[in-house]
C-alpha cells in the first residue's frame, strides 16, 4: 500500500524537518496544540491506537510534572499565586511550563514518528548523497552491530563453565575484551575484502532504492509552500510578564489553520491512501 | 589465450628461513576451471593471494605473473579490483553493507558508475544468484551460506574476467557447499568465467575442476586434469582427501578412466560378490549417563517447538553423533543436556553433573591473550595434562594465532580441565581438513578410552561414520533414527558417506574408506 | 571547495549563526543552539570524506563505532555501565583526534537506531565527538599517564552533562537559567558519578589490554 513512509526521503526530510522545529522551538500553544494532534494521530495509523494512547498517559504525566516544577526554576510573570521562601510561584511561569510540556511532548512524539518512518536505509540514503565514503561506515557498523551482540552472548555463555569464582562485572568484562580480539581480527578480512572491491580508488558514488518523481516533487513544493505562508502569518504568544496574544489578523488565523493542514498531512495521508485501497480492491 | 601465466614464481615472507613459493610456472587459461589442493602450509593460500594485487602478502618475489599478456603487478588499481575477483573463507567478515543490495552495489559504487547502471546490474545478479527475496532484508539475517553466496554475487557484479577462491565452503554445511559449488560451476559454464578455487573438501569440488593443480611445500607437484591426476597422487599423503571413489580406483590400480563420482565408481566394484560385509560391533557398556524422554523446548511463548517429544539416550563410555540438517535443533538438544536451557515437558535425567560443553566457534573460549594464561584460569595443573595430549607447544601462542586444529584441540583440553565426564560437541569439524579432523578424531577416541562419553552435534557425516560408536538423526522435531554407525549409514540413502553410497549392495555395512578396504581385502585373501 | 568549507564553517559560517541568533533574540537560543553543534560535525565529517582513508581505516573506525554502540546492549544488564564513552576516548588515543570525534558522533547517531532519535540526538553527537576529539589531542600523555587519563575521563564525564543539561536549560527557558542549570546538574549529579566512575574503571582495564591487542593486529597483519 502507498503510504506516507514511502515518499521520498528528501520529501520526508523537508517535512520533518519543518514539524519538528516548529514543535521543538516554539511554545505558541496554538500551533503545539495542532502539532501534537497530528503526532499523535499519525503514530496511531502507523502503531495502533493502543500504543499511542499508552505514549499519550505517559506525556500527560511528564506535563503535568513540567507544569508543576516550572514555577520553581523561573519567577518571571506578573501574577504572583503563592510564595514559596520569598520566591514567587507565578501563573505565568506554570501556564509556561504547561506549554513547555507541550512543547515537549509533541517533539517526542514526533520524533517517535520519525524513528518509525526513518529508518537506517533513509538516513544512509541522505548520508550518502553528502558524503559516500561515511555512508559505508555507517553501513558497515550497522552490519557489525548485530554481529558483536551475537558472539558477545556466545562468548560469555560459552565462559560460564569457567569463571564461577569471578565477579559479575569482571565477567562482563573479560567476555567484552574477547568481543573486541575478535572484532578486531575479522576487521583485517573485511578491510582485504573492500580493497579487494576497490574501495577508495575514486570518488564513490552511492546506490539507493529511492527515485525522486514529480510525485514526491509535488510534495515538497507543498511543504516548503505552507512552511513559508506558516512563517509569514507567525503570531506570537507571549508569556511574560503577562500573558498576552498580539492582535490577530487574517495572516495569522492563515498561518495556524495551515500549520493545522501540515500537521494532519500524514495522517490525512494514511487515510487518504486506505479508503483508495479499499474502493480499489472492490472493483477487483 | 591464458588469462594468468605464472613464471618462475618464488616468494619468502620476511623474516622467514624458507621459501613459500619456489619456482612456480604456470598457465592458466582463459574460462578454465582450475582446482588447487595441497596440504596446509603447502603454499596454496600464498600462491593465490599473489595473484590479487590488492592482497598481495609483503614479501621478498622473484619471478613474474602476467595478466592477458601484462605484466600484473603493473596492472592499474582501478583495473585489477573488477577485473580479478577474490573470495576468501569467512562468510560475514567479507560482508561490508547492512543491507544485501548495499552488497551488492558496493564494488560498482567503487568504481564510481551511475546510480542507474548499477540498479541494473544489482538486479540481474540478485535474480541470477536467487536473492531477490532476500533484496532488502538486512545481511544479518542471511545464513552462512547465503551470505557467501552473496560475497560470490557482488564480486560477480563487476564482471570479472576472473575469481580466487580461497576455500570458500570450509565454514559452510554440506548442503550450502555443495549448493555454492554448483553456483560456482554454472557462472563457469554460462559466462565463461576463469575460476581458480582451493578446496580441501574434494568429494564435490574435484569432479567440477579442468585441471587440478597439487602444491607441496610451495612447489607445483603436477597440473593436471582430475582423472589423471588420481595415479601421480598414489603414494602422497594428500590422497586421503580425494573422492572416495578416485581412492578406491587408486588402490585397486584398475584400469581405464579414474572415477571421480559414486555414479562411476560403482562400476569398479560390480566384480566383488555380494558377500563381504563388516560386522558390527556390540556395545558393552548399557548404562544411560544422559537420558531425555519426551522432551518438548520452544525458544518463545509464542514461538514454534524446536523439539517434540524427542527421545535420546547416550550410554557412558561411548561417543555418540547426532546429525540432522540447519535449524534441526542438533544444537538445542546439546544445550538442554548441558543445562543451558530447560525443556518444557518431559524429562531429562543425567547420571553426571560434570558436563562441559564446545561451541560451534572454539575461539569463544578463549578471552586471554595466550592460551597459557587462559589454561591458567581454570586450573593451574595445566601443564601435566598439556604434555601427556601433547599440545604443550601450543601454550604460549595467541589463541587467534593457532590453526582450525589446533585451536580444536586446545579448545577441548581447556574443558578437560574441568575433568568432566561428558563432552558436548557443536560442529566440532567445522573448517578443519582432513588431517586435522583425522587428529581430532583420533584423539578423541582416545580421550573415551580414559572412560570419557562424547556427544557431537556434527553435519561431517564421514567424520561421525569414522569415528563415532553410535549415529542418531534428527529431523522434525525427534530422532527419527538411531544405530550403530555402520547400521545406521548404510541403511540411508541419501543421508550417508559417500562410502557408503558407493558399495550400497555390494559390501553390507561398509561406511568407510577403511571399511571399504577390508572388504577389497577379505576377498583378494579368499 | 570542500576544503574551503572546512575552514569557513567554523571561521564564518558558525559565529555568523551565533551572532544573528544574538541579534532575533533569546527565542532563537535552543534553535541556534542545536544549529551549531550540528554544523559542528559537518568540517570532521567533510574532511573524513576528502582525506586518504584506506579501506584499513574506514574498517577500523566502523568496527570502534559498533563496538561502543554493541557496547550499550552488552552492559545493559548491568546498571549504569556504559562503554561509549570510554571507547570513544580509546578510539581517539590510538588512532588521532578526528577519528575520535567521529568515533564518538556516529556512535552517538547510530545508538539512537536503537535507543530512540530525538531533539537531543545532535548534542549527543557533538559531546561524545568533541570528547573524542579532544582525547585525540591529548593522545600521548594519556597513553603515558594513568593519572591524565582518570582525570580525563572525569573531565569527560562532566562536559557531556553539562553540554547535555545546558541545551535543555536553553530549550526549556529560552535563555541561559542559572538556577534550572544547577537544578538539573543536581538531579543528574550522582549519575553523571556513576557514569564516571564506570568510565574510570573501563578505562583503566582496557587501555593496557587494547594497545596490547593493537600491537598485536599490526605485528600480525602489517
């Protein structure tokens, strides 16, 4: 099925790239309001309802808690509740830390997104369009990672008939040493065989699944189109030392409904795509 | 036209007295496919490895190779990576990418081609070498003999005009050798592809071979084709090595073409009547030292059962083989005996607590820098047990630094330590020639005299036909048949020593070389 | 003009970004903030890419780097035991300072593979990279010194909490707060000990074993 993920990786760039500075660098609850929905909605089409909901409780808390300790760090803000050692507790601060959580909160879902959309065959892809030669040893220590967990286990449960009268740790560590003699080793056989390939005589190009179409150019016109408008409308939100909203105009109300647009493109997307899937399939 | 001609070729490694190489020639020519055999030590490694620029070892030459014509150390880097191809023996360390098409496109991306070039090139070679469901799939997940083919289909995919193969099935199972041979012979017959491949396993690789060329102590014996070659071998040491049927033709001195496949061997043997046999011999000893009883493992909840209801005695004093294709669950059943895991259902008994269990890879057990040092932290009366197996000069080198058969040994005596009663074995002939799993064997044997039981979980089935008192197979989740060895080989077909197969209806119960001969024997005496 | 980036990215292009972030205010810190460390990485790794490394070289760095991520899954059952970065500074002692900051930047990245990408995935690339680099530069007497090494390490432990907890105080409050700095560098003071003391100990077991199994490689393979 086509979805979201498999538009291509500059595409996806560009749009992450936009949602996650808007939602990390940014505490306009509006707009985060509208970020962490789309966020959140998306994980959901790509990870079911129940794991976001989980992640949600998890946020929830994590807000609260940032709401409540705000105040302690910051003393800015007109409105004063309580004090607390001749320091004031201020309304501002906490709505602050409120938006902070948000703030925070919608990063990390996105950046949940992104771990589930980015995965190492995208980002070796952009890394290799910048910089061949580190985009294979990017490739190559994620072939070996899996490779030194395996005989690490096998190494120290192969010594576990020996070293009963040693320590945990020391344990951990000798087999550690081991994995280390031995990668060490097989890395000459490696480098033998890129040589033996030709590695480093010229310049490198790099191979990659990916083809940019007029599909996925069409939609990183989209982006950077509602990311210019976005910023053009922005309207700001000030905290300190009250709390105050500059006068809105038909530019801002633009800018945030198409935030809301950018933010709900992938889930919409998903949607989109499963109905078209579904009418597709019953015409068959 | 010869793609290598190899003249006068001699080379010293620095620092060493003798002469790796000494006055080689050679021509090797264009789409040939030319087998290299010889002890190890004999030069076969050196001698290819000086045909790769890339890899040539330091060392004094004397002496000159060309390339179509040129001379070769002169060849341009930029031709010699594509143009010769190199594989070597360890399947996952030659891997450079995380991905299979990464592989796959990083020679071409080497050389600098187009994205679309090498997407077309990638394909193809994914199809021809049967990778394409495997395309996108993280290497990691290949098994070992996947990934070498792998290896085989990136050299490929530069379109070499030839590849070195340095014992490129020694760490793979027979079933996956055999597959990579034929792999091998098919790019020879349908490209024309010169293949140049040293082997110590010839049962399958000497029939597909042009020419076999015979190093002894870094000189060319002979260069020859395989049935010619089978008489000037007669009276070398190396002969043991050859396919069974080519050994036998060699002792029996018959006449007319030496065979090299059952197919053909068979033929020789159709005079002996049908009356020869080897009688098998009984077991003294009936005391179960491990019994299972229906036992039942999964790995996860979820997951499916490896084991059912699986059955297995093994009696003290003997040495028992369990044989059984990948993924069988030969290796879990030696991991729940020695306690590692624990069966689900069912029961498991062991009359001894002392266990002690090799893994698949002996250098596992070494973590110290010398083998002294890691003897040294099991037990400090090393040494007497050193000299009496007679491995004491073996104690100062790095682990790392020891041969497939040596460290073999090291790695048993360092369990022996332990004094167990029962040995468990996983693969314990995995990349070791034949003379180095004749030593083993016969050392082991020796080791049950002193009143040790082995268990080896094995896919050698020569080696457990030579060696082992009792055979088991596993298959579907069970043993599905259990013997002495020589019932046990001769009444299968196709799981079986080639042996075996070679005299099924003319010698009963023959499953060996030496079997074999004793039957020849019992009936030139009569 | 690679070349010429290298220089200009921290010469120009760097204090640039600092001093336009200065001039919009103190809204664009943690944006400008994760800028620099970012485009901090770029001069190591366009130089890496220009620089005459052997396919011996790319191995090594590949097999550090693995070694210091697999590091993280091998000691997790023991906690706070983490190898990075100790390996890191291992890693820039014996094979030069840009080696260690990549050593230390793609561990960083590619852990995350595993762990979880988020907003302090480019910190963590620049702090374990500018420890290895340094490390790089102090290479010799950290191989001569027992006691310049634990200092080290100890030096380590602090500038990767600190590069850490000063990017949330910039994020969390839009300006350097003193008393959230401390607040958080308080909270995170026994681990960040902890963390140390684990460095110190990995360090002082597997400098010696590590140049030993080097020496080693070279004797064997040349």
């Amino acid at each position: 099925m086509n979805t979201f993920r498999n538009l291509h990786p500059v595409t996806l760039l560009l749009y992450f790239s936009f949602v996650t500075v808007f939602s990390v660098f940014n505490f306009n609850p509006v707009y985060l309001c509208f970020s962490l929905l789309g966020a959140a909605l998306y994980f959901a089409s790509v990870k079911g309802v129940f794991v976001m909901l989980k992640s949600m409780a998890g946020y929830f808390i994590m807000l609260l808690a940032v709401a409540a300790l705000n105040p302690l760090f910051s003393h800015n803000g007109a409105t004063a509740l309580f004090f607390i050692n001749d320091n004031r507790v201020t309304l501002e601060a906490f709505c602050f830390g409120a938006a902070l959580g948000l703030a925070i909160a919608s990063a990390l879902c996105w950046f949940s997104c992104i771990g589930e959309v980015f995965d190492s065959e995208k980002l070796l892809y952009l890394f290799g369009r910048a910089s061949p030669k580190l985009a294979a040893v990017i490739s190559l220590s994620l072939r070996l990672v899996p490779g030194i967990f395996k005989s690490f286990k096998e190494i120290h449960s192969a010594q576990s008939s020996f070293s009963s009268n040693q320590g945990r740790v020391r344990r951990f560590l000798s087999s550690f040493s081991a994995v280390i003699t031995q990668s060490l080793e097989n890395s000459i056989i490696t480098a033998d065989s890129m040589n033996a390939r030709g590695f480093a005589l010229k310049k490198r190009t790099r191979f990659s699944r990916f083809r940019f179409t007029a599909y996925d150019a069409g939609f990183s016109a989209f982006f950077v189109l509602l990311g210019t408008f976005i910023c053009v409308g922005w309207f700001s939100f000030e905290f300190y030392p009250v709390i105050s909203i500059g006068r809105l105009n038909a530019l801002n109300i633009m800018s945030v409904v198409l935030f809301a647009v950018m933010s709900l493109t992938p889930f919409a997307y998903e949607v989109k795509e499963g109905v078209k899937w579904k009418i597709s399939l019953s015409k068959i | 036209m010869e793609d290598f001609s190899i003249k006068n070729l001699s080379f010293k490694y620095p620092d060493r007295e003798r002469f790796a190489l000494s006055n080689i020639n050679l021509g090797i020519k264009k789409g040939e496919f030319l087998l290299v055999i010889g002890e190890s030590g004999s030069g076969k490694t050196t001698l290819l490895r000086m045909l790769k620029n890339e890899l040539r070892p330091k060392g004094e030459i004397d002496g000159g190779i060309l390339f179509l014509g040129n001379n070769l150390f002169e060849l341009k880097a930029l031709d010699s990576a594509p143009k010769i191809g190199f594989i070597t023996q360890e399947p996952e360390a030659q891997l450079v990418s995380d991905r299979v098409y990464g592989e796959l496109a990083f020679g071409l991306e080497n050389l600098g081609l187009d994205r679309e070039i090498i997407r077309a090139r990638v394909g193809e070679f994914a199809s021809y070498f049967g990778l394409v469901k495997e395309f996108t799939k993280p290497t990691a997940n290949l098994s070992g003999g996947q990934k070498q083919l792998l290896n085989l289909a990136s050299v490929m995919a530069m379109n070499p005009e030839v590849i070195i193969l340095d014992e490129p099935t020694s760490q793979l199972d027979p079933i996956a050798a055999v597959e990579f041979l034929d792999a091998l012979k098919r790019l020879n017959d349908d490209l024309g592809v010169t293949v140049i491949i040293a082997e110590h396993h010839l049962e399958n690789a000497f029939k597909l071979a042009d020419r076999v060329a015979y190093l002894e102590d870094g000189r060319l014996f002979c260069c020859e084709a395989p049935e010619g070659l089978a008489l000037l071998l007669k009276d070398k040491r190396i002969s043991q090595t050859l396919p069974v049927s080519s050994r036998v033709y060699q002792y029996l001195d018959s006449d007319g073409k030496c065979p090299l496949t059952v197919k053909e061997g068979r033929g020789m043997l159709e005079k002996y009547e049908n009356e020869h046999y080897i009688s098998i011999k009984e077991l003294i000893n009936n005391e179960e030292i491990i019994s299972c009883k229906d036992i039942w493992f999964r790995y996860e909840k979820k997951g499916e059962d490896v084991l059912r209801s699986c059955s297995l005695g093994v009696r003290r004093g003997e040495f028992y083989a369990l044989a059984g294709e990948n993924g069988s669950g030969k290796s879990t059943i030696l991991k729940l005996i020695f306690g590692a895991l624990k069966p689900y259902r069912g029961r498991l008994r062991r009359r001894s607590e002392s266990l002690a269990y090799l893994p698949q890879n002996p250098k596992n057990l070494f973590v110290k820098d010398s083998v002294e040092e890691d003897f040294k932290s099991v037990n400090n009366s090393y040494l007497e047990l050193c000299e009496s197996f007679g491995i004491e000069k073996l104690l100062s080198a790095h682990p790392y630094d020891l041969s497939g058969g040596e460290l073999e040994r090291a790695a048993i005596c360092k369990l022996l330590l332990l004094s167990p009663e029962v040995l468990l074995l996983d693969e314990p002939t995995k990349g070791l020639d034949s003379f180095a799993k004749n030593e083993l064997g016969m050392f082991l044997r020796e080791r049950i005299k002193e009143g040790l039981t082995v268990i080896c979980v094995t896919h050698d089935l020569d080696f457990a036909a030579n060696f082992a008192d009792r055979c088991g197979l596993l298959f579907d989740g069970g043993i599905i048949c259990e013997n002495d060895c020589n019932t046990f080989f001769s009444g299968n077909s196709f799981y079986t020593t080639a042996s075996s197969r070679l005299t099924k209806g003319i010698f009963k119960n023959a499953v060996t070389y030496d079997d074999i001969l004793e039957c020849i024997k019992a009936g030139e005496g009569k | 003009m690679r070349k010429l980036l290298i220089l200009i990215i921290p010469l120009l292009i760097i204090p640039a970004v600092v001093v336009a972030g200065y001039i919009i205010g103190r809204n664009s810190y943690a944006f400008v903030s994760a800028l620099v460390v970012l485009l901090g990485c770029v001069p190591f790794f366009l130089a890496f890419e220009d620089g005459n490394n052997s396919g011996r070289r790319v191995v090594t760095l590949a097999v550090m780097t693995a070694l210091s991520v697999a590091g993280r899954f091998i000691f997790a059952p023991i906690p706070f035991f983490k190898p990075v970065t100790a390996m890191v500074i291992i890693s820039a002692m014996y094979f030069g300072s840009g080696f260690g900051f990549l050593t230390g930047a793609l561990s960083a990245l590619i852990s995350n593979f595993y762990f979880g990408q988020g907003p302090w995935t480019p910190f963590q690339m620049f702090a374990w990279g500018l420890i290895g680099f340094l490390a790089g530069l102090l290479s010799d007497p950290l191989k001569r010194s027992k006691l310049v090494l634990i200092l080290y390490a100890v030096f380590s432990g602090f500038l990767y909490s600190v590069i850490l907890d000063t990017w949330t105080t910039l994020w969390a409050d839009s300006g350097f707060n003193l008393t959230r700095f401390l607040a958080l560098t308080a909270t995170s003071f026994p681990i960040t000990v902890v963390y140390i003391v684990s460095n110190v100990v990995f360090l002082l077991i597997f400098t010696p074993l590590f140049s030993k199994k080097l020496d080693r490689i070279i004797k064997k393979y040349g």
